[in-house]
C-alpha cells in the first residue's frame, strides 16, 4: 500500500445512523473537530461541547451547513461540575436519549517535574482526568436504562515515560484506568466503555505548544515517518462508538505506528 492510499479519506457508511453523541472540546482543528465530523459522516446526530463558546459557534455554524438539522452544541467546562450536568441535561432533552459519549477534553503542558507548581499540576489533572470523570459519570446516569458507549481520548504518554510530561501522563494513565473500572461497572447497564491512545496526531494548537525539534523528535519515531491526521484517530472513535466493536469493553487502542 502507499503512502497516498493510506492516507485516503474514508467515507461515512451510516455506522451511527440514528444514534445520538456528545463530544467534549469538539471546537477547532483537532481530534474533537474531526471526530464530531466523522460522527454526523456516520449518521449520528451530534451535541458539540467545548469551554471556548465562540469558537463552538464558529464550527458548528459550519458543521451545519453540511450537516443541517443533525447537529447543535453547548458550551461546558469539563471543571465545572454544574456545566456538565447541565451538558447531558440538554443532550437528553433534545434528542430524547444519548447513545455515545466521546470524553475528548484534555490539556497538556510542559514542565520539568522539579519545577513543576502545584497549579500545573492540578489544572491538568482537573481537566484530563476529573473532567473524563465527571462526564463519564454524567453519562452512566443517563445510559443505565438505555445503554450506550463511552469512548474516552487517552495517550501512548500513558504507557510511556515522556520528559516534562508528569503532570499530563499521570493525568493520561488515569483516564485508562478509569476506562476500565467504569468498563466492569457499566458491563450490568448494556453500556460498553473504551479509550483510544493516540501518540502523534497534529493540529495547530500542539504546533503551538511544542517546539519544532520535539515535534521532528516524535515524528522520527513513527514506523510511517509521519504524525496521524485528527481524522485517523477519529476513525477509530467511530469504530469503538459502532457496533463492529460490540464485544470490547474496558480496552484501550493504541492508535500509533511509534516504535521503541
């Protein structure tokens, strides 16, 4: 296969017709703006959320004019413990049940550990870790009688040690074993709950945060000598949230092509 055909787009094949999905921090260019595409691609009628609420107007102004009628959204800060109520609140109320959950919302940082403040520390772990429990909870209280999928957005960073990355790996690890705990939890509900860990997926707020020689760096270590594009992590968002995965719960999928 070459390079070209590996990287050609897939088209939607109604995998989610029917089914209604929230997103968390779906605003933009990365993996929750390509994973709200790809979701409303399948069929599934589609809640953007993010904490930026100009932004989430912005995307889903232009979601719709593909998408008219199949998708809205609602500002929440994963942080805020009443904003996510109030998020699977409206989910339920404008579409009657909730089918798929995509706990997309993350932040990341660098910083050497020994300079590390207590407010880095925490503020990563409220939003990477917290906030996936608190919407993960949210969520469960409203599938127990319908069931559902909960699809959480992990890392290799997870598994794999990073320099001046403490806060956001201990954040990462965390989500993958919430996944599983919930997993075992959520099994008596009908409700299936898994976690992709991407390594290297590009957008242009981690151009931002990350140097050129890191970047370069990390993208030497792929099998492919490229990062993934958002919408290939997506993809696999698509699959774990479908029913072509019916029998996994509780796993984590790596979606890399890094070696050691």
């Amino acid at each position: 296969m070459t390079n070209v055909e590996a990287l050609a787009y897939v088209p939607g094949h109604g995998l989610l017709r029917g089914r209604t999905a929230v997103i968390t921090a779906a605003a933009g260019a990365g993996i929750g703006g390509a994973t709200a595409r790809r979701l409303l691609e399948e069929g599934a009628r589609v809640l953007i959320s993010d904490g930026h609420g100009r932004r989430l107007k912005e995307y889903e102004a232009e979601l719709a004019r593909e998408f008219a009628g199949a998708v809205t959204s609602a500002v929440c800060d994963v942080t805020d413990e009443t904003q996510v109520r109030a998020l699977f609140d409206t989910a339920v109320q404008e579409h009657g049940r909730l089918d798929v959950v995509v706990n997309n919302a993350g932040l990341g940082g660098t910083s050497p550990l020994v300079d590390m403040t207590d407010e880095q520390w925490s503020k990563v772990l409220d939003v990477t870790l917290n906030g996936t429990f608190r919407c993960t909870r949210a969520a469960l209280s409203r599938m127990r009688d319908t069931g559902g999928v909960i699809v959480n957005n992990a890392s290799v960073v997870g598994w794999r040690a990073q320099a001046g990355q403490a806060h956001y790996a201990a954040a990462k690890a965390g989500v993958m074993a919430l996944t599983r705990c919930a997993a075992m939890e959520a099994a008596e509900y009908g409700v299936r709950v898994n976690a992709v860990a991407p390594s290297l997926a590009m957008h242009p707020h981690l151009a931002k945060v990350t140097t050129p020689e890191l970047l370069q760096e990390l993208t030497a270590r792929e099998a492919f000598g490229r990062y993934a594009e958002p919408w290939e992590v997506a993809n696999v968002i698509v699959f774990l949230a479908s029913g072509y995965s019916s029998y996994l719960t509780g796993e984590i999928v790596s979606v890399s092509s890094q070696h050691p």
